[in-house]
C-alpha cells in the first residue's frame, strides 16, 4: 500500500505472522478480524506517587517516541515533578516511529516506553494494538472525564482536525458552505491541498468522506435543488465528488505551511482557498497572515485528528511510562503542567475538565464525524485505488 513506508510494512508484516495468536492481516487484504475489533478497557486505579516509587525501581529512566516537537517542554517539567526519573525524547516523523519501534521489537529491544502518535487511518490501531506492540493505559480517574467513545482505540491527549481555510482580505466572510462548492466552475484553479498520494492524512479524510457517501448525496440535493446523477465509473456520491474535485485544477502543494502562504499572505486581490490542519492556526500571529477558518461546511467539516498515547509491549520502564502518561493528561484534575505544551490553539482538549482554550471553537458547536478506526483501515486502499485512477 502506497501510504506506509515499504521497510516499515515489511517489518510489520514480519511481526504479525511471527507472533502466536495475534491474528494480523496482511495490509494488501486490507480487512479487519471482527473477532479483535475492540481491546478490552481494563481501568487502573494506580496512583501517581506509587507509580513514581515503583518508577525509581526499575531504573528510573524513560524513553519517548514522539511526533510532536513540544513534547521536551513536557518532558522538563515532568523531570522538574519527579526529579528521580530521567526522560529521552526522540522527536521523529510518524513513519519513523513506527518503523523504529518495529525494528527494535523483532530485535528484542526495548528502548521505546511511550509512543506518541496519530492514528488517522487506523493502522496504528489493527496493526499495533490488536497484535500487542503498542498498549493502551487507561487510567481511571482520567478516564473518568473523557467520552467513553474517544478511548476506544487509544489514550487521546488531544486532537485537531483540517479545516479550509480562505483569506479574509478577499472574502469578508467564509466563500463555501458545502464540500460540493468545491466543484464549481468559479473555484477552477482556486483550491490548494496536499496531494492524499503523498500524506495519509489527507487520505484518510476523503476515505470518511467516501464512508460518509449518503451524507454527501444528500446535501448535493439540498445544495442545487435535484437528484445527483453519477459520472460513468463512479460508484456512489463520495467518488462522485472526488471525480469533480480532482477535475476541478487543484493546486497541489508540498505542506500544510506552503498552503497557508499561498492563501493567507496579505495583499492579494485574488487568494485560493487551502485544506490545512488547524493548528496552522497559530500562523495568523506568528507570520501574520490574513486567514481564517471554514469551520461548518456540509454535511460535515471531516474527522477529528486525534493525538493517541501508547506503552510499548515489553517496556523496561513500565511505571514510568505510566506516570508520564498521567503527566501528559494533565493529571487527575486536568490541570497538571503536563498539558500545557499541547493546550494551544488549533488543539483540543477531549477531557471534559477542560475548557476549550480562547481562540477555539468548542468541539460541541463543530460538525465533525467520529473516528472510526477499523471502518476507515477497510475503505482506505479502496479510496486510495479510486483516487489514483483520477490522477491518470
């Protein structure tokens, strides 16, 4: 499959038909074992200073694995709370994650303790958790302030999600309401993404657009007023839409950064209107653009881009690993230090002890859909095929 890295895949491969009893599935067959669809949520009462002391026992050291350059400042003051415990952040790329803790668990190392990933396409969970790499530490009083619907294939810490966003110089208020504006002739050569060939998110967010097809043909009707009619080798209104949009001169950019230039720098009398995460946010203060988000578009704006916490199977620091995801959380009241670097804008906290920070839209007033792991792994490759056919 064209979104992993092909060493990464191979090593997985490798892991799951190696280990007895964990019923992977080869990536190309791309289906999920109903059988393993859920990991049961066993809830741990451990405290905080009892993991501390059981911490310093087995070494007092930790090791993360983390896809977020804000994770050190999290780590400090983890080490200024429990000065006994020494933490390593590698600070590397998604796939690099992955592929280092695959390497190192056939290899019968275990350097990593806690990973910090995005599971936006659901390997992490069908590859990783249901074959017992990574685990999920739920801990009660935390979980206690979380929606039981967000802890089912992880600990999230936070979440973001896309949004697009349109220059508020050339537009005084949002230009599209609805997915299917994208496939007007006034938006020809206007729209700016990432190419979904080159990063699974974007990927993923079309494939629960395609999962959401009945939605989409629905609000096709409520926006032009009749029945949507199918292009020949499209199978439902999603494919339909990608058919359109990919027909549509879409400007295909490198990153999420170079989009928001494109769109939000001042002094345009003309702008495109640009798919980015929304953490890009923060670049209205910190490069001064002009921009700002298209937060209810129809039928839904996407799917939520959740921050998962995992421990690694076999971990040498197992307490510590714990301890530091309770710090992560913000501890049992949410207010922990731990929190801090990951509470800014752009980023959601999902307990429900925390308020939404000034500057963010409640989640409660978005129109999103629910992350839906094993649904989005089984129709990944299929949107995937589909789109790289329109690309010819």
């Amino acid at each position: 499959m064209l979104k992993k890295n092909i060493v990464a895949m191979g090593l997985i491969f490798m892991l799951v038909t190696s280990l007895a009893g964990c019923g992977g599935k080869d990536k190309n067959t791309k289906t999920s074992d109903s059988s393993n669809d859920s990991i049961k949520q066993e809830m741990s009462d451990e405290d905080a200073e009892t993991l501390y002391q059981q911490a310093i026992k087995e070494g007092g050291k930790l090791n993360v694995y983390s896809i977020s350059s804000r994770m050190p400042k999290a780590a400090e003051s983890f080490m200024e709370k429990y000065p006994e415990i020494k933490v390593e952040v590698y600070d590397l790329k998604q796939n690099e994650v992955l592929e280092k803790i695959s390497r190192e668990y056939k290899a019968d190392i275990h350097t990593c303790d806690v990973a910090h990933l995005k599971d936006e396409d659901g390997s992490v969970w069908n590859e990783y958790v249901k074959n017992n790499i990574l685990k999920i530490y739920y801990p009660k009083d935390i979980c206690e302030n979380i929606d039981s619907s967000y802890l089912e294939t992880g600990m999230p810490l936070y979440t973001e999600m896309y949004f697009w966003y349109y220059n508020t110089e050339v537009y005084d208020k949002a230009p599209i309401d609805s997915w299917w504006d994208l496939t007007r002739e006034e938006w020809r050569g206007k729209l700016i993404t990432r190419n979904p060939q080159d990063d699974s998110t974007y990927m993923a967010l079309f494939t629960n657009l395609w999962l959401a097809s009945d939605e989409l043909e629905a609000s096709y009707k409520e926006e032009f007023g009749e029945d949507l009619v199918l292009s020949k080798g499209c199978k439902n209104a999603a494919e339909e839409f990608m058919y359109r949009f990919c027909n549509n001169d879409l400007i295909y950019a490198a990153s999420s950064d170079e989009i928001c230039e494109a769109v939000g720098t001042k002094g345009q009398d003309s702008a495109p209107i640009g798919l980015a995460a929304s953490s890009k946010m923060r670049k209205v203060e910190s490069d001064g653009y002009v921009m700002n988000t298209i937060e209810n578009i129809k039928p839904f704006i996407g799917n939520l881009q959740i921050n998962y916490l995992y421990t690694v199977d076999k971990s040498e620091h197992e307490s510590a690993a714990k301890l530091f995801v309770r710090w992560l959380m913000g501890e049992k009241d949410g207010k922990g230090k731990g929190f801090e670097p990951f509470n800014t804008l752009g980023g959601w906290a999902l307990r429900k002890d925390v308020e939404t920070l000034e500057g963010n839209t409640p989640l409660t007033d978005i129109n999103y859909v629910r992350y839906k792991a094993d649904e989005v792994y089984n129709a990944y490759v299929n949107v995937e095929d589909f789109w790289i056919s329109l690309q010819k």
